[in-house]
C-alpha cells in the first residue's frame, strides 16, 4: 500500500511538473505563403526564441484562397499578419481589429509598367489598362488614383483597373501596361522573364506619398482584455522581433531557414535570398512598435478616397502600444 502511495504520489508530482511546464499555444495566421516575406517569425521558431518565452507557436501559411481576416474570426488563428488597410477596413465593417505590433517600417509595393506601352509618368497612366491585386490589396491603389483625380472606370482621362492575378503575366503578354509587384517579389518575376531594367518605369508608393503600412500584427481587441493573452503576445512579439532582427543581420541564413520550412517545394535558393534582402530593408528602423505618424497617413491616404474611400471615419482604438511597451523595454 505504502508503495502504491508512493508511486502514485511521484506520478501526481511528475503529472503537476509537466503541466507548469506546459509552453503556451500560440497560432499565427500568415498572409501568404511560406517565404522571405515571414523569415523573422520562421527564424524565432527555428532559433528557439520562441521556446524561451515558453510559448508553442504555430505558424500558419496563407495563399490566394485564404484571407487572414476570415481565420481570426472564425477563431483559427490567435494573431495574424495582414496590411493596414485591410485590417482598417475589416474594423470598420465590424471585426474589431487592433495591431499590437509593427515589424514592417516602410511600404514594399509598387506598380511596374512597361516603357515601350508608353509610360514613364503618372499622366501616362490615362487610356491604359493597369494590373491591380484585389481582397484588400487595392486599396492603396485606389487612394493613390484618387489622389490622382484619375477615375478607375475606364476612358481616356481615366485608368481600366485589370483584376490582376498573383502573377504578372498581363504585363508579359501585354494585357495590362502596368501590374502590381513588390520590390521582394513579383518584381524580380519580371526581371527573371526577360525583362531589363531599363526597358521598365517603376512606381513606388512610398516615393507616390500613397505608401500604406503593410505586414503588421493583429489580434481581436475582446482578446486583449485577458491579461493572460495579452501575457503570451507580449512574448510573442518579444520572440518574433528578436528574429526580424536576427534575419536583418543574417539574410541568407534566414532565407535557408524559410526554404526548410516551405512544405510545397515551390520556393528557390535564389529567390528567397534575393527577397530577404529586400524584406530586410522594409523591416530596417523598426523595432516592432507602430509608429503614430506612419499609422495618421494610413488613415489619411485611406479616408482620401473621394466617392469612395476604404474607410469613411477616423478609426478609434486600431491600434495599442501597449503590447510593444512590455515587450520591448
């Protein structure tokens, strides 16, 4: 009997030991698929930073059929990483969004045109047929034509918006004089058909004025109330800056570390180390807090919409700095 005690009393203990052990579950939906674009999330998995905040994190792909904002409501995911404007514009139609966190400082989007389809300024765009991505994505653009006072309905002083796959095969095949790209990505998609650099007019819209903060962390603001999930994001956001700053000063290393945890096979060596020196220059100056003044011309650059802006009021508790203050002091 004396044993039995013993032996079910030293189970109980070893039982108690491992549950106050137990790391705490993180779910982290991605906005795209396994690339550069997340090395820093992938390195903190990968280097065990995330380990040492006793967190469990796992990390989800997305794709063109999944949209981060749909996840997070529908309880898949605990944090997301998607853009701005698309969290702004979810919030307003009723998913209380809020960024706890902002790895990514300046804007990798563009628009890419062909020169010999006649363009090499902003006016160059009337009459033409431009490439635009869509589920969130296009606000930007829309913003930027509207500060353009260009219409996005066709004719000839305006621009016929191409819904535009995550490809950029209307600007090879001449469906569109201009496409979407990122400077990480799609760009380089071009470059690598045939296509030079002098034979192309690019677009910035961080040089545009219409560049809107991308890749951010989002939570669901009832979450927030809990003191133990703001607990795990505090760590979490910890873990994931201590790898966007190791994959800055490590890009290649980085990039190898994506490439083992791309399950589809789809990705090369040399992309991903060409994207993540591209992506390292997107998250350089930031160590993860939002910037106040990058958040107002967000806003801005989204209520400027004329007739039709992304969102229609100044958002009010899209953001907190609350998380990063613990985080990071």
């Amino acid at each position: 009997m004396k044993t039995l005690m013993t032996t079910a009393m030293a189970g109980a203990m070893t039982l108690a030991a491992s549950l106050a052990q137990a790391a705490d579950d993180v779910t982290l939906q991605l906005k795209w698929v396994t690339q550069a674009q997340f090395a820093g999330y992938y390195v903190a998995l990968d280097k065990g930073f995330y380990e040492e905040e006793d967190l469990d994190v796992t990390i989800k792909p997305g794709g063109p059929d999944i949209a981060p904002t749909q996840v997070i409501a529908g309880g898949g995911a605990d944090v997301m990483v998607d853009w701005m404007p698309a969290a702004l514009a979810a919030r307003e139609k009723g998913l209380p969004l809020v960024n706890i966190a902002q790895p990514f400082k300046s804007s990798g989007m563009m628009l890419t045109c062909r020169k010999d389809a006649g363009v090499e300024t902003t006016e160059d765009f009337k009459g033409k047929t431009l490439g635009v991505w869509f589920f969130g994505n296009e606000f930007p653009f829309l913003s930027w034509m509207s500060k353009l006072d260009m219409p996005t309905d066709g004719g000839p002083d305006g621009v016929t918006v191409l819904k535009q796959g995550f490809n950029v095969d209307p600007l090879l095949q001449g469906q569109a004089a201009c496409v979407s790209t990122m400077t990480y990505n799609e760009y380089w998609q071009v470059i690598d058909a045939g296509l030079t650099p002098e034979e192309l007019t690019v677009f910035k819209y961080e040089d545009q004025g219409s560049a809107t903060l991308e890749d951010g962390l989002y939570v669901l603001e009832e979450n927030l109330e809990d003191p133990e999930f703001k607990d795990k994001m505090v760590r979490f956001v910890r873990a994931s800056m201590k790898g966007w700053k190791w994959a800055e000063e490590n890009p290649d290393e980085a990039a190898m570390i994506v490439l083992e945890n791309d399950e589809t096979g789809a990705q090369t060596e040399k992309h991903q180390k060409r994207m993540m020196g591209e992506i390292a220059k997107l998250t350089a100056g930031s160590n993860g807090a939002l910037d106040p003044a990058d958040y107002e011309r967000t806003v801005q650059s989204l209520l400027s919409g004329g007739s039709d802006p992304v969102i229609t009021m100044e958002p009010e508790g899209a953001w907190t700095h609350e998380i990063t203050d613990a985080a990071l002091n």
